[in-house]
C-alpha cells in the first residue's frame, strides 16, 4: 500500500482527527495483522462491535485507529460517521492514486474462475493485483483496493453481494474500466428474493464503469435481452456464433478439457484449456473480452488460458491409475452443479455425484436440490450420494442414497472405488458443507492402498 498522512485522511474522509498526523502504510480489520504504521478499522455490524477490540489493537501495535467515537485510548484516532463508508472510501483514494486498469467480474457462479484466467492473461502484460480468496464484498472489495502498488498495471476485482446495493457500493470504490456480469442464476436467493432480483443486483457493477469503460455479459443467459435492451453490445456466447466472443469447433479431449476456436474482434486463437468442463468455455470467453478491453494482445490471452492452473477446490482434478477425482468443494450454486455433472458425464468409467447441501437458496431450496437431482440422472449418472439436509431432494430426485453424515457415505463410495476398476467422481457442495472432508478420505483411502 502506499503511504498516507492522516491529515489528509481526515480531509478524505470528512473526519475529525484525535492526536498527531502520523503515516500510514498498512490498513487492517484484523487485530492479528497489525504493527507499525497500521491503522485499525473498527467495523460495526448487527452481531459485532470492533470498537470493543481497539484497545487489543493499540497493545498490537496499531499506530492510528478509524472509528465512529472517541475511545479513551492514547492513540491518533479518526473519527467518522460510518466506518465501513471510511474503509470503502481509503480503498477508493488509493485506487485513484494508482490508476490501474481495472477489470471487474461478478456473476452467480464462475466468477472466481474468470478472475483467475484474466489474471493469468494480464500478467503476461504487467503486474496485476487480483481478489485474494472471498474478498468480494463490501468490506473486501476496499480492502483488495489497498494493497495497490505503483508497480501494479492491473487489478482483477471479483464483485459478490447477498443484498441489493452491495455492488452498486463496491463498483463505485473499484471504477472498473470494464465489467463482466458471467451469469444471473438461482444463488442467494434469500439475499435477493428472486432471479429477477439477483439480475438487478448484478446489473449494478455498470453504475460503476469509468468513462468509455466496457460492459461485457453472457448472451447464453436468460436475461441477455435486457441487458441488449440497455445498449450492452458486447457479450460472449459458447451457443450464439453470432456473438462478438464465441467458440467453435469445440471437442472435450480425454481429460475433459476442451479445444476450440475463440472468435474475438481482435481475431481468432485455437486454442486448449488447462481445466476440465465445457462451461470453462464461457468463462475463458467471459475472461478474454474484459483483457482484450483493457488492451491485452491475443497472444497474451492464448498463454494465460492454456498455462493457468485450477484454483484449490474449483474443479481441480486428481488421478490415481483409473479413479478420477474432481474436488470442486469451494461453493456450489445451481448452475455450477448442473455443469459439473455436465463434465462428469463426459469422463470415463463408473460415475458418482457426492453431493452436499446448497445454501442461501430460501424458500426454492427444495425444488433447486431436487432439480440437480433430475439432471443427474438425466445424465445417466451411474451413482449419487448426498449427505447434509436439503440434499436429500437431491437423492431423491436422483434415485440415489442419502446419509447422515459423512462417514457413512465414505463407506460406501470407498466399495464403489474398490470394486470398479475405472470411475470417476465429482465432489461438490456449499462452503458450509465441508465436503472437502469427502476428498481428504478419498485421499487417504488411495494412500493407504498404495502403501
């Protein structure tokens, strides 16, 4: 981050300043990450006061505090209405101080995969700042923006909500000079109250674009017209070759990856991915528009899809002689469900769904989990194994088993693996579901046989 007087803090922020101007080189939420320089954000939220830490946070060694009062401690203090507001508009300051070509991705799913390809790409043109893990929302998205650099040409900014109004905050602090929307899907639905309402709290990342920035989005998806209603002309599309960003002469190769022909403006690349799933497709078009926008070559563009490596928990697969093994654990909305087992189908041998609960899906939770469960065996899905609440649904849907807990399905998908000399599995469930447990006993299992 680069270094910040509180005086001018204090003019920025429209806040009084308690104490001597200082610098400041580091700004945390985090009473763990603190030392010299550090400035303290006490946020506030429904179930936690962080104003109830500041004094932990001057023993820590914090040179300075942001907060809504006055506390009696003997340490340079900030004072502001609304501390969130205050960290939201220091991650703005810095933005705008080092003017980097921003790229701003949200979407129901696949929007961590997009970021993760955009990055690959842009670093083959300069240094690029992307969103560590889920630091996405609205305190996140400031956060990310303070760990800007001068050395840093590029940020990639992954935009999340589970209300309305977030992203219209967070693309106000990042002014993107180009936004994706990579889908509208039945995710946080309790947040948002229908699809209807998800598209609208999507649609906010363009209030944000900075003057001739580019809106990018999904033409496969439903709410494509609306958005062609508004004027947004550039979309990409794996079924519409009409699109300015489609694919063609796609084939999935014996890994499930795919090889095809991207169409752009700027011309065409053959090109193959280093990650299973026909739907990485559109996440690879989704990424190429909005580098392309930023300036990057084809070229460039062609590296970072073919060399990027999958992300811990995002699809990433794992081979032992004939078991497969696809740990896509991360999250789960609808739509990434139904295209994982899209991919899974295509893979070889005996084909098992290990599937935990969704979550934030409200009150169309049962009819989602049992619409995966149809899909599944629409597929022809040879095995589905669910375990948690919700997904019973699933399994119901799906002709499959359900379990109470976990230990109990690793029972029974450890016969499977022992008794069909070729099979694969996909693994996915909610963050909360921990099924990343399933895929450490998977692990173990395969250790232990090899042993």
């Amino acid at each position: 981050m680069m270094t910040l007087r509180l005086a001018e803090l204090a003019q920025v922020l429209d806040a009084r300043l308690i104490g001597n101007d200082g610098e400041i080189t580091v700004v945390s939420t985090d009473t763990r990450t603190l030392g010299a320089g550090a400035l303290f954000v006490a946020l506030r939220g429904e179930r936690f006061d962080a104003h109830d830490f500041c004094e932990q946070a001057v023993q820590a060694g914090a040179s300075a505090l942001l907060v809504e009062r006055e506390l009696p401690l003997a340490i340079p203090q900030l004072v502001v209405a609304d501390s969130l507001k205050g960290l939201g508009r220091l991650g703005k300051l810095v933005r705008e101080r080092i003017n980097p070509k921003v790229l701003a991705i949200t979407g129901s799913c696949g929007k961590t995969t997009v970021k993760e390809m955009a990055t690959a790409i842009l670093r083959n043109e300069g240094e690029v700042l992307a969103t560590a893990g889920n630091f996405n929302n609205e305190v996140g998205v400031p956060l990310t923006l303070l760990r800007l650099e001068p050395q840093h040409k590029f940020a990639v900014m992954e935009l999340g909500a589970n209300h309305p109004g977030e992203i219209a905050w967070t693309t106000s602090l990042a002014r993107p000079d180009a936004a994706i929307i990579n889908n509208v899907a039945a995710a946080h639905l309790e947040g948002f109250g229908s699809l209807e309402g998800v598209f609208h709290a999507k649609s906010e990342i363009f209030e944000g674009l900075s003057e001739g920035g580019t809106a990018i989005v999904n033409a496969d998806n439903e709410f494509w017209p609306k958005w062609r209603e508004r004027g947004i002309q550039c979309a990409f599309s794996i079924e519409d070759q009409s699109q300015p960003f489609h694919a063609r002469d796609m084939v999935l190769n014996e890994q499930g990856c795919a090889e095809f022909v991207m169409v752009t403006p700027q011309g065409e690349l053959s090109l193959t991915l280093a990650i299973p799933g026909r739907h990485n497709v559109a996440n690879a078009l989704a990424a190429a528009a909005g580098c392309l926008a930023l300036g990057a070559s084809l070229a460039c563009v062609k590296a970072g899809l073919e060399q990027m490596a999958p992300v811990k928990g995002r699809f990433c697969v794992q081979r032992w002689g004939g078991l497969t093994l696809v740990d896509d654990t991360y999250n789960a909305s609808v739509e990434s469900v139904l295209a994982g087992i899209d991919t899974l189908t295509a893979m070889g041998g005996f084909k098992v769904l290990v599937f935990g609960d969704m979550r934030e899906l409200g009150e169309e939770s049962a009819e989602q989990h049992a619409r995966v469960g149809r899909h599944a065996r629409e597929r022809g899905l040879d095995a589905v194994l669910t375990v948690g609440e919700d997904s019973r649904h699933t399994a119901d849907a799906a002709v499959g088993r359900h379990f109470d807990n976990k230990a109990s399905l690793f029972e029974v998908l450890a016969q499977m693996i022992n008794t069909h000399q070729e099979i694969s599995i996909l693994v996915k469930g909610a963050r909360g579901s921990r099924m990343e447990d399933i895929v450490e006993m998977v692990k173990g299992h395969q250790e232990s046989a090899t042993c």
